[in-house]
C-alpha cells in the first residue's frame, strides 16, 4: 500500500496515478448510480479549492462541511483539503438545529458548505440566524459572528445559473493546490457526542489519520487497494471518512442519501451486495438479524433447501460476501455466530472517535468466539486497565475489570476550543481515558464490556441523555424524566425514557409526540436520538442523598420491558 504523510498527498496522488479507477459507488434510492472515479475528486476538488481559496479559506482556517453523503460531499471534502484549511463535519439531528449551531459556533469556523435542497436541510435551520449577501456569500449573524461566508452547494441548478455544481466544477479552467500542508496541520474535525447534548469536537491531524489507515490499522494493512467496500455510514462521521477510502485506493459504494435513506434499506443493501460484487462491508448490529432474514428468505426463494438455508453452523450456504466488520459495541458470541452466516471472515473492531483504532481480531471460528473480545493491540499502542471512580487509578491485573486507559503515537491532538476538556481526557503520562469498561486478559486479549458513565451504547454509536432529560422535563404534565439504556440483542442498548407524569394530565404518547417533533432523523438510522421505548413511573427510586437513582431505575425498566416481551 503507498505510503502518504498527508491525506491531501493520498488525494493527488490517486488523482493521478489511478485517475480512471472508480473511488466511491453513489446509488441513489430510487434507483440508478453514480460512480465518481478518483480523477474526478481530484480535478473538480481543485477547481472548487479555488473557488474556496479566492473567498480566504487557507491553512489554519475551519470549514464547516454540512453536506450529506453524496458525490458533491467527497469533492468539497478533497478541495477543503487542497485549500490546506481543515474540514469540520457537522450534523443536524435537531428540528431547531441547536446541535448544528452549537459545532457552528464553537468552532469558531470562518466557512460553511450546505446544499440548501435536500432533505431535511440544515440551511431551513442556519436561513433564521445568518443573512446572506446576493455577491460574494458573504454572512452577517449576531448568533455566528465568526461564520464569513456561506457556500452552497447544489445538484440542481438554479435557473439563473444553467450548471450544477459537479458539471460546473468539471469544466472550470481554475484550480488550486496548498503547497504548505505538513502532516501536523489539523486534517478533519469530527463530532462526538457530548453530555450536554452539544457534540465535542475532536481534532484530528493528516499525520494521525494517515498513521491509523496505513501503518497502525491491521484491517486496513490487509487492503489490496482492488476490494469493493459497502457502507451506509455517513461521510462526516470517522468511521465513514471519505478518507479512508482515498487512502486505500479502494472502491466504496454508499447510498446517496440526499433526499434522505431507502424506505426498505436491508433490500437496498442486499441488491448493493449483489450488483456491485462487494467484498467486505461493516454492519451495525442493529441490521444484522433484519439482514440474516432477508439473505435466508431470498435463498429459499431461489431455491436453497429449507435445511440448509435455517442451518446456523457453518452456515456457508448463506454467505454473500468475503468479510464482515463487527464493532462500536460489546460483540457477544451471539452477533457473531449471527454475522457468520453472511461471511466467512469476520473483523472485529474496537476504537473511539479519539483514539481512532485501538484493537482488531479477525474471526474464522465463530464457535470458539469468547463474548467481548476485541482482539489485539494496534500497532504502536499501549493498554491498561485501572481502578475507576476519578483521579489516578492504580493499575489493574490481567483478566481483572477496570477502566480502559488507552496511548499511541498518533491519536486525537485535542478537544477543539476545550482545554478542560482536553486536560480531563488524558492522564499525565499521555493515557487517554476512554470511558469504557473491560480487562486486559493473559494472551494480550482487549475484551470490553460497555460503558462505565451514564452514556448508551446504541449500536456504534455513544448517547448521553441529560440534553433530552432536558428537553422532555419541558413537556407540560412531565414531572420528572430519566433516560437510560435496556438491553437489546441487536444494538447492545436501546434508549428508553421513563417519565413520571402529573394524574390525568398527559398521556404517554403526548410525551412521545413531544419528543418527536425535535428530531430529524428516523428510527431507520441507527444514530438516531430518539427513544424507543417509553415508560410511566409513580415515583422514581432514589439515592440516600434524595436524587432519582439511575441504576436502579435500569434495573427496572429492564425487569418490565422484559416481562412485557414474554406476555
């Protein structure tokens, strides 16, 4: 695999050397496909760094990347980069767009991309607090002093102009490539969530970046750089980094979601799987019975024998791909006898948004799966496991549970504008405390077994629920809420609200009305806030200290959620 100190340098290059060859497979939803090779990343990615360049984004300078997965994402993402300033990805979940205008405002970005005709778009929420200037996108905002200028990004042409943004960008004569760009600048910052609601902002340089894909990352190493990769993850979040693909030099197929996901995803992906020949893709477990199921009926349909087709060992007849990635989650035996069943070879992965790969085990053996392995280290990494409960825990032995405390080379370089933050995430020696809780056992296994704050691990991705502890106290009749995680076989956790109500005064549904009316997204995408269970208290247990006891009210929701199921 080549070697590349900056992401911009993986970006020339594969524009160069592999200019014809396809870099990323958009289908679209309602059928057909859009395939973008790495020569149209790098020349319409010029050509729109110039554009960028002539508004003032440089090296040093944030530009806030608002737009959805789509090819217009991967151009303006490889022109951020050739300008030498630093993407910001940012999300808007929110109907009022505080999560969107809190990334905003806290970075302090002078730039923002959006395409303000799609689904759902974040500019029906940025049009209330910016104005913008008929020449130059020039903004004015009382609430966004810092944001200079709005750019917008369109498939559609306006009739004004006659072109639409990638036909514009492919016949423009101009173009721009930084020449400063060293691997220590900021690449791309990400968004984690927070426990406040607001993401944190997580810095990341070309050096780090490149390190984790190319040198540190053992499933990453194992590319060829000829695989077919499907993902439906987004482009703004790490684990679906435009990226990662530019510096493999593989093919990724994705779902254009511009106008939002398919309404049958699972058909979707299956139908992905099967015309574009792909190789290896990362489920979250949430999809992964759903997608066994389908797989399973669609061969009996052609014919497999019912036998053979419900066998869940070895499962072969079953398999539609070489490899399958498991992770952002305790992995139990369960999900990966499961995900056996579609692919021969199952990677499983454990990381965090800041400290990018940790471990890796591959898996060719799902019965002797041992529930929580996460594999082994990354290369260049260190491990260990101490006591919790604040301050400097004292190191723990072998197969002993404590919290993860995880160092590499390159890692996240900062908690954007948040120096507490920063300063509380690592340990003096340069650990970064993860969070999570798991052991080190006698082989130099990482085995991990959730969370160890109040945040919900739903499928890959962290929740923190005081935000929407928040939001639904404000719902009238609502006297108290406690948001917590109950157990699911697919997802690890799911997010149920427990309410205490005034007599007669709202019904459950009117609190989950409530709550849905501030979220965007559907219950189809899996980093979705919303709630999926709703439950009624008379009265919360609580602590000695008088404060609602959140453990014990798990205990409970999870005791009647599982009693409701075996009715």
């Amino acid at each position: 695999m080549a070697a590349f100190s900056t992401v911009q340098d993986a970006i020339r290059d594969r524009g160069t050397h592999k200019a014809d060859s396809p870099a990323f497979v958009f289908r679209h939803p309602q059928g057909g496909r859009h395939v973008q090779t790495f020569g149209h990343i790098y020349r319409q990615g010029a050509c729109y760094a110039a554009v960028l360049r002539a508004g003032g984004a440089a090296r040093g300078q944030l530009v806030v990347n608002t737009l959805t997965n789509s090819p217009e994402r991967v151009v303006c993402e490889a022109a951020i980069l050739l300008t030498g300033a630093a993407s910001v990805n940012a999300q808007c979940m929110l109907v009022d767009g505080s999560d969107l205008l809190g990334t905003v405002r806290v970075s302090r970005a002078a730039f923002l991309l959006v395409d303000p005709d799609v689904t759902h778009s974040p500019w029906h929420v940025l049009s209330k607090y910016v104005t913008v200037d008929d020449v130059g996108n020039v903004v004015t905002s009382e609430q966004l002093p810092r944001l200079k200028r709005v750019y917008f990004v369109r498939r559609v042409a306006p009739p004004e102009d006659g072109e639409d943004f990638l036909s514009k960008m492919e016949a423009s004569s101009e173009s721009f490539e930084a020449d400063d760009v060293t691997p220590d600048d900021v690449c791309s910052v990400f968004t984690t969530s927070g426990s406040s609601g607001f993401s944190k902002l997580v810095v990341h340089t070309h050096r780090a970046l490149t390190s984790a894909v190319l040198h540190d990352n053992p499933v990453m190493a194992s590319l060829t750089g000829e695989e077919v990769e499907f993902s439906m993850a987004p482009l703004g979040w790490l684990g679906g980094y435009a990226g990662n693909n530019i510096l493999t030099g593989s093919v990724r197929v994705l779902c254009d979601t511009r106008h939002g996901l398919p309404a049958d995803v699972i058909d979707f992906m299956l139908q992905a799987f099967e015309e574009e020949k792909v190789d290896l893709t990362f489920v979250p477990a949430p999809r992964l019975s759903y997608l066994v199921e389908r797989v399973r009926q669609k061969k009996k349909e052609e014919g497999v024998p019912a036998s053979e087709a419900d066998s869940a060992n070895p499962g072969h007849c079953l398999h539609i791909m070489d490899r399958l990635t498991l992770g952002g989650q305790p992995i139990t035996r369960s999900l990966v006898q499961t995900a056996s069943l579609l692919a021969p070879k199952l990677l499983i992965v454990y990381g965090t948004t800041e400290t990018l790969l940790v471990s890796a085990l591959t898996v060719t053996h799902p019965e002797s799966y041992r529930d929580f392995d996460a594999g082994f280290l990354a290369k260049g990494a260190e491990i260990r496991i101490v006591e919790g409960g604040g301050g400097e825990g004292t190191p723990l032995p072998p197969n002993t549970s404590g919290m993860i405390e995880f160092k590499r080379r390159h890692m996240m370089k900062e908690y954007l504008h948040d120096p507490r933050a920063t300063a509380a995430a690592f340990t003096p020696d340069g650990f970064m405390r993860t969070g999570d809780i798991g052991q080190l056992d006698q082989h130099g296994h990482v085995i991990v077994e959730g969370r160890g704050s109040d945040a919900i691990m739903r499928g890959p991705f962290i929740f923190y629920p005081g935000w929407l502890e928040e939001r639904i106290r404000a719902c009238p009749g609502v006297t108290d809420v406690m948001i917590v995680g109950v157990p699911d076989p697919g997802a690890n956790e799911e997010i149920c609200a427990c309410v205490t109500l005034k007599p007669g005064n709202v019904t459950v549904q009117e609190v989950q009305d409530f709550v849905e009316k501030d979220i965007v997204t559907s219950d189809e995408e899996p980093m979705s806030p919303r709630p999926r269970h709703y439950l009624t208290f008379d009265s919360f247990p609580v602590t000695p200290t008088g404060k609602p006891h959140r453990k014990v009210i798990k205990q409970q929701a999870t005791t009647r959620l599982s009693s409701s199921s075996d009715d």
